[in-house]
C-alpha cells in the first residue's frame, strides 16, 4: 500500500502594499491592555497552577526538587562507579581549597570546610548540573575577605583593645554570614522574577577580562604571606593594591625564608607533579584521576611542621585547633545585611555569572538540559540555609569543575561522595591539621599568627588556569577589536582601581560599546539576486543586478535617537552613491529609446521638436507618476523611537522634494504599530508600506512602466494635435 502524502501547494500572489496584504490574510493588532493583563496572567499563573490539580502539583515539586526526578531514574551500574571516583577525587581537592580560601576570606579555617561539605549537599537535592564543582571559590573569597577587613576591626584596633571596645566591630564570621545570606536573598527574588537573563549583559570578555583581573589581587594577596612578612597595614579602596605592592618593596628585607622556602618547593612539587608526574601516569595507567597533589601539600606540611618544630624556632605559628564536629548554628546576623549590600551585589553577580556560564557550558557539552532558572533558586536555597552556620560565600571552581568531568562524573550523586571525604576531615580528622601553618593574618590574644606558606602555594598554582586566558588575547584581536577592548578594560580596570569597581565599570564599558556599535552602523545598498527573489548586499554578491531607477537601502541597526543622524547622513551618502550609478538616469535613457525614432520620422522644423522636447521635459518632472523609486528595508529596524519616526519623516519629505518616491518595506508589526501611535500614516500613506521587497520592487517597476506608457501616449497625442 502505497502512503499518501500531502504536499502543499503554494499559489503565487500577486503584488501588493502593507495595507492589502493586512486585509486580505486578516491581520489582527494585539491591543496594549490586552497585552499587559496578558503577561500579567502569565506571570500570576505560575504560582497558582501547581495547585489547580494533582498532577500539576506533582510536576511542580518534581521541578522544585529535582532529585526526586534523577534518582529514581538512577544507572546504577554504568554511573555508580564513575560517581565514586569523580566524587572522591573532587573531595580530596575540597579540603585544602577550602582551609586555603576560607583563610583568604579573612576567616577561620574550619568556616571553608563547613562551605565545602553542606551547601553541596543542599545543592545537590534542588540543582540540575550534573558536573559543576560548589564549594568555595578565589575569586569570591578575595572579595569577601575585602569587605571583611573594611567592616572588621583592624590590627591597631586589637592591639590596643584595653581602650577600645572592639565588641562594637562584627566578627568576620558575621560579615561571611551576612554576605552569604544577602546573596541568597538578591538570588531568590532574582528567581522569582525570573531575572536570570541580566547575567547575559556580562558577556564571555567581560568575565574573561574581570577574573583575571580579579586573580592578580588575588595572587598580590598571598605575596606577603609567601614572604612571611608580617606586621603591613591594610589598604582598601581605589588603587590599594599599588599601596600594598609598595608596603612589600619597602619591608623586603624582613623576608622569612623559611616562610619563603615552604611556599617555593610547595609550587615546585605542585607544579612538577601536574605537568610531569600526573600525565606519565595517566599514560602509563590509562586512568584519568590525577594525584590531588593539593593535599599532599597539605599533608607534607603538616608533618614537616609537626617534626621539626619549626614553629617555636622560626616564629611561624601554627593553627593549634580545628573544630571537630557539628558546627554551631545561629541565626544569621541581620543587622549587617544593609552594610553588606553593596558588596553582595557584587559577589553575586561575579558568583552567579561564573556558575551559569560554566553550566551552561558543560550541560551543552555533555548533552543534558539546564534549568538557569531552577539553578538561581538552588543557589538561593544553598545560600540561605548555609548561612545559619559559619560559613563563606559559594560559587563554581573552575579548577575543580575540570577535575570532575576528566574523572568522570556522571550526575550530582557525585556531590555525596565528595562530601563524605570532607564530612570525615570536619567530625573525625581536624585534629590532624593541628600542626598547620595559617594563611592569613590574624592577631589573638596579642600573638601574630602566620598564614600557611603551603597554602599559599596551593591558591598561587591555582591561578595558572586564569593567567593562561593572556593566550586567548591575540585570537581576540584578529576576531574582534571592540572585543579585545572590552576584556582588556576590564582586566586593568579591575586590576587598578579594586574588584568591585572593576566590575561594574567593566558591565558599563561593555554595554557602551554596544551603543557605539549601534551609533555607527554599516548601511548596504540591496540588488536583485539573479534568478530568485532575493534582495542582498551588492558588493557581496556577484550574481545580482539592479534595478533601473530603483535604489533599495538598508540600515542594519535600531532607528533610536543615538544614531538618527547617522541615519541621515546615510541615507544622503546612499542617494548620492545612487545618483552617480547608472541606474539613476532611467527616465533619459527611456526618453532616448522610445522617442529618437519618432522624432526621426517627424517632418518639422527644429524649433517644433525643441518645442517637442520641452513639452517631453514637463511631463516627466510630472509629480502624479514619479518613475525613480526609494526602497527603505525597514528589517534592520528592530526598535524605533519618536525621533526614529521623525528622521523617516525627514528623509520622506526631502527625497519628495528631489522627484523620488520613498516606499518602506518589510517593517516589522511592532514597529508598524509605532507609526501608527505616532500618526506616521498621516504624513507617509499606508500605500508606501509593503510587505517584502518583492512588492516593493514590482510595484516600482509597474508605476515605471506605466510612466513611460503616459509620456509615449502624450507624445503621440502631441504629434496628432500637431
């Protein structure tokens, strides 16, 4: 049996104007009430839908927590094993990332270990990537341990704290927690009204440029800790980190070289063992989990410390106790949420935009579907309820991330895992760490405490990822120099003023740009591809021809106030390129053809074919039947303003003036709609308005024809009178 199929059959229409073709295939305006109770319906629907029946309250919590979809769904024998391993592997670089950037966040070591085992866990039951690696992250802790030292008490404070009640300064772990739950807040009513798509104004060059930026500060951070040098102001604001690299230079000669010498060979064997030892193994072995070189650091460290005492003999104090056991909850301190503010936006926007861009990037990769929307009120939910324990701000690793897709993770059960290494360093191993030598400077009972130089090492090593991004500079270049500007705006900005800063001029430079880009427009004049209906760029196309007395533009941006003058400046230098053409001068050579022959038959005397002649020149300046046409292709108008609307009326009435019929085809409906609320229809009739440029065209070409159909019938008529 043969299947039947059903082909449509087009029927070719003829030429009409906007005006036609809206009545005949009944074009329906959407009216602007309609319209706004419409959306605002939509938006009110989607938080009583789940409860108009079973099935869609079902669905509802099924997306809410998504765990209850995948886990069900489960392949246990082809993903359980590769969870095992990814989740472990990540596990093993938790810890020591975690100790390290709680310590760059200005806060006690255990605060990065409670950041790195429960707000995963959270994450776990309400995220949708598969891959992405929560936990603590540099970038975040720089900012955060800035707004620490700014809202804290400083070393001079607590030096001479038998006269100043320092109770009155927050403690850092407020200031963290504060940030923590802030950024939650601003993450859920981002949730809510669905405002996930502002974190599409900060494009790849603009995170790019700001994380290295931000990675420089970072590592300017560790500088003195590497050194072992003690005892430096802090710096905050504009420029500080110039005055900071000036406090180094001037105090380099109390270096401590042991300090110094455990912060060289821990990036030597950092470095060695990721580039050397791990490749030759992943060779010899075939197995890509990589030696988390992180830890052993760690682990080596705390020996060496433990061993040789170096902590009476050379002055570096140690870390002395790490809490063991369930963290203390409390409620988040509120009254800090004002002064945290500004910070928090931008800790944020950084941590939110880094997430979803290396999200996005892996769910594509690995071929799964992405929830943007579902991930903020995830991130939301682990903001929140991680602030009612010490903690510090959270976002996706990068580094960390790329460690879990080459071990294999396959879903978010690997997060279980992982956090089962760390729940076991936090409840049973802390005390191991007693030995570690700190990373930040912290004053306790009068006594300067000394940052690890190791871990030091570890967030130094952890930059090279960042810094290698200088590479992708000259491809930049080559492809676009606006965006090669914006990422390198943004890294010097970022670097010179402060992270904050930086990131917000780097969003406004961005979005100049834009503007720029959309100031200044390219502008085409269209011809006719050869054997089809296509209109495209002239000096593109090859296989194309214009059309006699017909100049077709095409302006390839929003007509909006900022670029209406060049609008017009473009129109002028498309009608002056037209008139220089060939194609100009239709009506002479169409007076030369069709009329030199009867002129020769015509017996007379020259003053009468002057006469004659005159008589030809009148008609066609005639302004009922315009033989030379304007095309705007209004598809490039995307937007328009009132002063877009009148730049159209401008250049209506000027080419009116000059004996040129302007015709606008291919407006968009929204645009149309602007013109009438504008009363544009008023000035330029409808029939001017077509939709494609076919019509235009051809209704160009049969006013033409026509023309030269009247001025051959007048010169007939003419000779009769004669």
């Amino acid at each position: 049996m043969k299947e039947r199929i059903e082909e449509s059959v087009f029927v070719q229409r003829g030429a009409m104007n906007q005006a036609q073709f809206d009545e005949k295939f009944d074009y329906n305006k959407p009216h602007l009430e309609n319209e706004i109770k419409k959306q605002a319906k939509k938006f009110v629907k989607r938080f009583y839908e789940p409860f108009t029946s079973f099935v869609a309250f079902k669905l509802f919590i099924l997306d809410l927590i998504p765990i209850l979809k995948w886990f069900p769904e489960y392949k246990w024998k082809s993903d359980l094993t590769l969870d095992i391993v990814g989740g472990i592997t990540v596990g093993v670089m938790q810890v020591p990332q975690g100790i390290a950037y709680a310590l760059l966040a200005r806060q006690p070591a255990i605060n990065g270990l409670y950041a790195s085992l429960f707000p995963p866990l959270i994450y776990m039951i309400f995220g949708t990537s598969r891959h992405s690696s929560i936990g603590t992250f540099a970038i975040l802790s720089l900012m955060t341990g800035i707004s620490v030292e700014r809202l804290t008490a400083s070393d001079d404070i607590i030096l001479s704290s038998n006269e100043t009640d320092t109770t009155i300064y927050p403690t850092p772990t407020e200031v963290s927690c504060a940030i923590t739950i802030t950024m939650g807040i601003i993450l859920f009513v981002m949730g809510i009204l669905r405002l996930h798509f502002l974190t599409t104004y900060l494009s790849d060059q603009v995170i790019a440029g700001f994380t290295v930026g931000s990675s420089v500060h970072v590592l300017v951070s560790q500088l003195k800790t590497i050194l072992g040098i003690r005892g430096l102001p802090r710096h905050s604001g504009p420029f500080y980190l110039f005055r900071h690299l000036y406090d180094l230079a001037t105090n380099i000669g109390r270096v401590n070289f042991v300090s110094l010498g455990i912060s060289l060979i821990s990036i030597v064997i950092l470095v060695c063992g990721k580039k050397i030892v791990n490749p030759c193994i992943k060779r010899a072995t075939k197995i890509d989990i990589p030696i988390p070189w992180e830890l052993v650091i760690v682990i080596l460290s705390t020996i060496f410390v433990a061993v040789s005492g170096v902590d009476s003999t050379s002055k570096v104090q140690i870390v002395n106790k790490i809490p063991v056991g369930v963290p203390e909850v409390s409620l988040p301190p509120f009254h800090l949420i004002t002064k945290v503010f500004p910070d928090a936006i931008s800790i944020t926007v950084v941590g939110v935009s880094v997430w979803l861009s290396i999200s996005k990037m892996l769910a594509k990769k690995m071929n799964y579907q992405l929830d943007s929307g579902q991930e903020l009120f995830a991130l939301s939910i682990t903001s929140i309820t991680s602030s009612f324990i010490p903690t510090i701000p959270i976002s996706c690793s990068l580094s960390r991330t790329l460690v879990a897709v080459g071990a294999g993770c396959a879903t978010q059960l690997s997060i279980f895992f992982s956090s089962i290494v760390v729940f076991s360093v936090v409840f049973f191993l802390g005390s191991l760490l007693a030995t570690l030598p700190m990373v930040t400077e912290i004053r306790f009972s009068k006594k300067l405490i000394i940052i690890q130089a190791a871990l030091s090492a570890i967030i130094v090593v952890a930059l090279e990822g960042m810094f290698k991004k200088f590479a992708d500079l000259g491809d930049l270049w080559k492809v676009s120099k606006i965006d090669f500007m914006i990422w390198v705006v943004s890294c010097v900005f970022t670097v010179a003023l402060d992270v904050s800063y930086g990131l917000f001029i780097s969003v406004g430079f961005a979005l100049f740009t834009t503007i720029l880009r959309e100031q200044y427009p390219k502008w085409h004049l269209l011809a006719s591809v050869k054997g089809t209906q296509d209109f495209r760029d002239a000096e593109r196309y090859g296989e194309s021809m214009y059309f006699k007395g017909i100049c077709i533009f095409r302006f390839d941006a929003p007509l909006l106030f900022h670029n209406v003058e060049c609008f017009k400046k473009s129109v002028d230098k498309a009608y002056l390129e037209w008139q220089k053409s060939h194609e100009f001068y239709v009506l002479r050579e169409e007076r030369d053809t069709i009329l030199s022959p009867k002129l020769e038959d015509s017996e007379g005397s020259s003053d009468e074919k002057t006469n004659q002649t005159a008589q030809l020149s009148i008609n066609t300046q005639s302004p009922d039947i315009l033989s030379r046409h304007f095309v705007v292709d209004c598809s490039g108008f995307t937007f328009i303003d009132l002063m877009g609307v009148s730049a159209l009326k401008e250049i209506f009435s000027d080419l009116r003036k000059r004996g040129i019929l302007v015709y606008f085809a291919n407006a968009k409906a929204p645009v149309r709609d602007m013109f009438e609320k504008c009363h544009f229809f008023k000035f330029v009739p409808k029939e001017n308005f077509y939709p494609t440029m076919r019509d235009a065209t051809s209704i160009a070409r049969q006013r033409q024809l026509e023309s030269v159909l009247m001025r051959q019938s007048l010169f007939y008529s003419s000779i009769i009178t004669d």
